[in-house]
C-alpha cells in the first residue's frame, strides 16, 4: 500500500480558498457585463496599477516590441513557434470531413468548421509567459480561426515586448495589453471597444481559471486549467537531484502549484526531499517554489509500478514526468493525465517552453475526462445529411413515423408521413387522427 511522507493542504483548506475566489470572481464579472470599459479600466489600474486610453496596441507598439528584441531572441521565438505550429497541423490532418451512404438513397456526413473568433488569454503578471502565445495563438489560426485576439497583463508596469512579439509572429490580430478577471470578462462579454469572442483559452491563475469557468456557456473554454501541477513519477534508475529540479522547476509557477513525487524508492524519496531543501536554499524563484512545495508538495511511496499507474491516475496530473527503468509501461496503463514526458532526456518545461506539444493542459482532475488545448478545441464537428430518394424518404420516413408514435410526438410523426404520402404515393392519415404507418 502506498505511504506519504509529505501531503499537501487537505481538501477543506482548498474548499474554502476555492469559495474567495468564486465570490470575487462573480462580482467583478457582474461589473464588467454592465458598465463595459469603464469596469475594465478600474479594474486594471486597481490589480496591475495599469491604465490607457485604449488597451489595444498599435502597430507601431507591436513592431517596437519585435525590434526591442535582439535576432537570437526572435530566432528562439521563431524556432518554439516553428514546432508549435508543425505539430498543430499535424493533428489538424489527423481530422478530417466524413461523408457516406449509410443506405441506398441516404448520406450522413459531417465538417469540422473553425470558430469565428478565439480569445487567448497570455499570462503576465509574474513570469511573461511568452510560451503562452504560442500554444494558444498558433493552434487557432492553423485551426483555420478567422479572428484571433490576445491579452496579456502588463509586466513591471509596462507591455512585456517578448510577449508582444509572440503574440504577433504567431499572428495575433489583435493584441490588448490587458491582464486577470478584466481580460477574460472583456473578450467574452465584450465592451464598447473589445468586440466578444466565441471561445476562451489560455492558462492563468486561479482567478482566471475561475473567470472561464463561470464564463462558460456564454462562449466555449478550452479547459478548466488552474495552478500548475507536476507529478515525478521516479524509480531507483534517477537521483534525488533530478527528481527534485524538476518538482521545483513547476512548483516556482505560484504558490499553490502542486508538485508531487511518486516512486517505488523510500530511498529516493528521502533523498529527493533533502535535494528540494538544498535547492531552495539557492534557486532564485525558491520564495515561491518554497511556499508551493510545503502548502502542496506532497512524497508517496508505493509498492511496485502498478500502484504507481494507480495513485497517477486517481492524482489525474496535469504534468506527468516519468523517470524509470520502463516509461512505456506508463504510457500504456495510464490513462488520466494532461501529458506525460517520457523519460529522464525530457521533462516538462521542454513541453512547457519549446518542443512542439501544447502547454495549456487540464488541471483539478479534469484529465479524468479531457485532454489539452489543440486545433480541435476551435473546431465545432457538425453534421448534415441527405436524402437522394424518393424511396429513401419514404423507407426511412415509415420507421420514423411508428417511433414517433411509440413517443407520443404527433408533429414529428406528421414530418414523416408527409413524406410518406408525398414521396411513396402512400394514403397516410393525418398523425394526430390515425395510427402511424
């Protein structure tokens, strides 16, 4: 059975921490669906002490923030979005239109059409996530999105240029320099000066995540993607300074971002423990990777790999970095995750930064049911049909009639029998008279 020598914050504490941030949420949002720019404008100047006169960047900003950057700089955006973007068309092949004959006279099919337009959402605040515009601008516009904006939060008071400059290679069509709660009311509600989008999606903090979550319905999500979580998956094959460099590397995301190790070590697990302690005491974000690593970090033991595929899935992490002697067992027999890196040559920060898989990926459990963001986020599969016949529509049209009888739909079964007797020559009574045919 498997032991913890280190939980996290119990469920109660998330709860109620869970709760806060819900009421704000909804007040704010409230605020913004009816006073618009006005909300928007009080809002950035009392969260990011922010404000102008229109929050929408220029041409000449955007091309001062690209030329802000030195050519290593852009090359290195260049090369990340180069394998965002390869990958994203390489799924976008993967899906394709459909349409077939499924009885003589009778075709079904369906096309996979692209959302008008697509909100990305680029967090700001304490990191510029630059990698963020990639995942989320990239994939729509390879989706075949018409309209694709972005908002990100100012970084120490003003734009960060490195983001900018994503957002535009990645082909941004409109930039807002725009962060938290008001970025993501704004582009789903809409305002006097932002028009609304159809779909929301991006990473963020918890207030974020819970803007989109209370938003949804209004206009489609992604996911429900909260604080960053990583799950060390590690046998005796690694070190503690492996394991521990790479809890750490997420858990400097924010201070409620899980990291956890499972392993069948107790020997590792030790060690790695001692090594987070030793690297906190000289990695430069250690005050926020400390604070995560003791509200949420958590050290579980197990048995042997099968009850490690068992805790990882009922964990469901949204990062799952596998070190063993066999990864692929892994990869096999788990089945709740946002993405797995496989192996101790990769980890998650290659999947986070540059190596062509998407970073914006479900957290709390959500990979119970969904994986990440990708070009099939922004596509709505929709579906038609066609009858050719006229003895299609009355074959089809008589088992219609009969069911919509067994139902007690009348106009339903009446679109049927018309057909019946319009198309197959056939006296039907009127539905709502007679029994169906």
């Amino acid at each position: 059975m498997a032991v913890w020598l280190k939980r996290g914050a119990s469920a109660g504490q998330k709860a109620e921490t869970d709760r806060k941030v819900r009421d704000t949420v909804e007040t704010i949002l409230a605020d913004i669906a009816t006073r618009g720019d006005e909300a928007v404008r009080e809002l950035s100047i009392k969260f990011d002490g922010w404000d102008r006169k229109d929050y929408r960047l220029t041409k000449a900003e955007i091309q001062g923030c690209i030329d802000a950057l030195s050519k290593q700089d852009l090359k290195d955006i260049e090369f990340a979005q180069a394998q965002v973007r390869n990958f994203a068309q390489v799924q976008r092949a993967s899906i394709t239109d459909v349409e077939v004959e499924t009885l003589p006279g009778v075709v079904l099919g369906h096309k996979n059409i692209p959302v008008n337009s697509a909100g990305c959402y680029v967090p700001g605040g304490k990191y510029p996530l630059l990698a963020s515009a990639h995942m989320s601008v990239i994939t729509a516009k390879v989706a075949g999105v018409p309209r694709v904006i972005t908002c990100a939060p100012p970084f120490q008071g003003k734009f960060a240029s490195a983001i900018v400059a994503a957002q535009a290679l990645a082909g941004a069509d409109e930039i807002y320099a725009l962060g938290g709660i008001q970025a993501v009311g704004a582009m789903a509600l809409g305002t006097q000066s932002i028009q609304g989008v159809d779909i929301l999606v991006g990473p963020g903090n918890a207030y974020v995540a819970e803007a989109k979550r209370q938003l949804f319905g209004k206009v489609g999500i992604d996911l429900f993607a909260g604080p960053t979580e990583t799950l060390v998956i590690a046998d005796e094959t690694v070190d503690g300074e492996l394991c521990a460099t790479d809890l750490l590397g997420q858990a400097e995301h924010g201070p409620d971002s899980p990291a956890i190790l499972l392993t069948t070590s107790d020997k590792l697990a030790r060690e790695t423990m001692a090594e987070v302690e030793r690297l906190l005491k000289i990695l430069p974000t250690a005050g926020i990777a400390r604070e995560s690593w003791r509200a949420f970090g958590e050290v579980i033991v197990a048995e042997n790999d099968a009850e490690m595929v068992k805790v990882a899935d009922e964990i469901a992490s949204e990062h799952v970095q596998v070190m063993t002697r066999d990864p692929d067992y892994f990869l096999k027999h788990m089945t709740n995750y946002g993405a797995l890196f496989l192996g101790a040559r990769t980890n998650v920060s290659y999947g986070d930064k540059v190596i062509g898989t998407n970073h914006t990926l479900p957290t709390r459990k959500a990979a119970r049911y969904t994986g990440g963001l990708w070009v099939g986020k922004f596509l709505k599969t929709c579906t038609y049909q066609r009858v050719l016949t006229d003895e299609a529509s009355t074959m089809v049209g008589e088992y219609c009639s009969r069911l919509c009888a067994l139902e007690g739909f009348a106009g339903h079964g009446e679109q049927a029998n018309i057909r019946v007797r319009r198309y197959g020559g056939r006296n039907v009574p009127y539905a709502g008279k007679a029994e169906a045919v």
